[in-house]
C-alpha cells in the first residue's frame, strides 16, 4: 500500500442534530439546566428572530446567553463541552469512524471527517466523538477575561455552511480565514476533490450544501431517524427534488445500509483516481 500521505483523501461531511444525534444538541441538558422545556425554548427564538427579521442561528445564540444569564450561571467553555457529554447518539456512530478509516485504507484511501453544523461548537467538542473529525465547523462563542461566554464568535446558517465545502476542498480548517478561501488554486493541487466529498444531512437545512455538492460531483445522502415517519417523508423529499443521490435511516451500524453505502463509495472513488491516474500517464507520453 502507498504511504498514508499520499493517499487519495475522501472526505466525509456531517451535519449534527438529525444526522448523528436523534434530537437538537441544546436540548439533551443545557435547556433543562436553564429552567426551561424544548418546546418553549425554540419557540422563543423564532418569535424573537420574526420580530426583529433576524437570522434564527444568532438569536438562539442569543437566548442561551440570556437565560444562562437569568439563572446567575454564566456559560463558560467547560459548561458547554460538560453539557456535550449528555448528547445521545444514533445507533453504530461511536464504533462507525474506526472501521470506515480501517476500510478506506485497506483499499488505499485515507478517509477524514469533518462537522458542518449550526449547532454548537464547544457542546459537540464534549461529545464522546470530539476527537474522531479532522475539523468541527459549527457556531462558538467569544469569551472575555473571564472566559465566560459573551458573544457569538461564529454563526453557521443553512446558507453559509456551503462556504465550509470550499475550505474542505483547499484543506483550510479555520472559520477565520477569508483570504485562502477566496483565492484561485489549480483543480490538481486542491487538497480533497468535491468528487470525493460525501455529505450526510437530514432536513431543508441541509439543501444547500446537498445540492452543491451533488452538483459538483460528490455524493449527498439523506439520513432519517429510524422509525420516524416525519424524518422519512422529508428525506423522500428531497430524494424526488433530486436534492440528494441517496437516504438511508440513520444506522451506523456494520452491514447496515449506510454502512454498504460509504464502502461503496470508497470504492468507487478508488477507481476513479486510479483511472485518472493512468489517463494522466498516457497525456504525459505525448
């Protein structure tokens, strides 16, 4: 086998909530932890977000700081990643990273994860996963002196989560950096082809960066939480929108449908570099 650097890299994008969790991240205990019921906390947001027309990501920021606030317990770093350690998983995602790096390199691709979420960045850092992805790309906060939690640092909406593509694609993993991510580099140097971008996504959110990277020649998949009828129709959807190449339930585990598929796909992305390969042999022979 080639040396691991010098492998072909596929990358694999997740959304979070409804992707690899069941529910909303928030609401597993920081909710709770503030007094109040899931359904009254998203409420608020969107009343909040139609009243001053504003973007529903920075308002829920918002609202965490302030209830936080109201209770006398301002958020810190800690608190975020120690709500994280509460956030369920669906079924095969904590033994689903190992085996699918295992089998990428036994048929000569490295495979990287990434996360590109509007969810929380420091709650899916405390999360049993954390150290499975190469790069979390979702909301933070800004801290001050204290290193409690004053201000979004960072908003990831359904929009601007296609901008993470493209740093995925030149191997830029800062949310800072605007300057590389604007600039012009040969298709042949970028660091992960969008044909060897997979993106996994479970709802309307999602559709930007489903289409795009379908669009572009990677692969989209619609993922829905097992036995929930809702979760499916909206996955039908976008399968017959022509939104997504596939939907399966989201079950990471081993011979399971997801699981068939990514080895698919690895496979198939395998074929295709190596007869790239050979046809960039025969064009320098001329």
């Amino acid at each position: 086998m080639e040396e691991r650097e010098n492998l072909p890299i596929v990358a694999l994008i997740y959304d979070f909530d409804g992707t690899l969790s069941p529910g909303n991240m928030q609401e597993y205990s920081f909710i709770g932890a503030v007094g109040m019921e899931k359904e009254e906390f998203w409420a608020e947001t969107a009343v909040m977000a139609e009243n001053q027309d504003s973007d529903n990501v920075l308002v829920y920021m918002l609202l965490m700081l302030e209830k936080a606030k109201q209770t006398g317990k301002p958020i810190r770093e800690e608190s975020f990643r120690e709500f994280g350690k509460s956030v369920e998983l669906f079924k095969g995602v904590k033994e689903w990273f190992k085996r699918i790096n295992d089998y990428g390199l036994e048929h000569g691709i490295k495979v990287e994860h990434y996360i590109n979420s509007s969810g929380t960045k420091e709650i899916i850092e405390g999360t049993s996963i954390a150290n499975e992805f190469k790069t979390i790309f979702a909301c933070s906060f800004y801290y001050d002196k204290n290193g409690d939690a004053i201000w979004p640092a960072a908003a990831v909406n359904y929009t601007n989560k296609t901008q993470f593509l493209f740093k995925i694609n030149k191997g830029i993993f800062s949310i800072r950096d605007s300057v590389m991510t604007n600039s012009s580099i040969p298709e042949d140097e970028k660091r992960v082809s969008f044909n060897n971008m997979v993106y996994f996504g479970d709802g309307e959110t999602d559709v930007p960066c489903m289409k795009l990277i379908k669009q572009l020649g990677g692969t989209s998949v619609a993922v829905y939480e097992p036995g929930n009828e809702k979760k499916l129709n909206i996955a039908q959807n976008l399968m017959k929108q022509d939104r997504v190449n596939y939907l399966c339930p989201a079950d990471y585990s081993e011979g399971g449908k997801l699981d068939t598929l990514v080895k698919t796909l690895i496979r198939r992305i395998k074929a295709d570099e190596d007869l790239l390969k050979i046809r960039k042999s025969e064009i320098s022979n001329f």
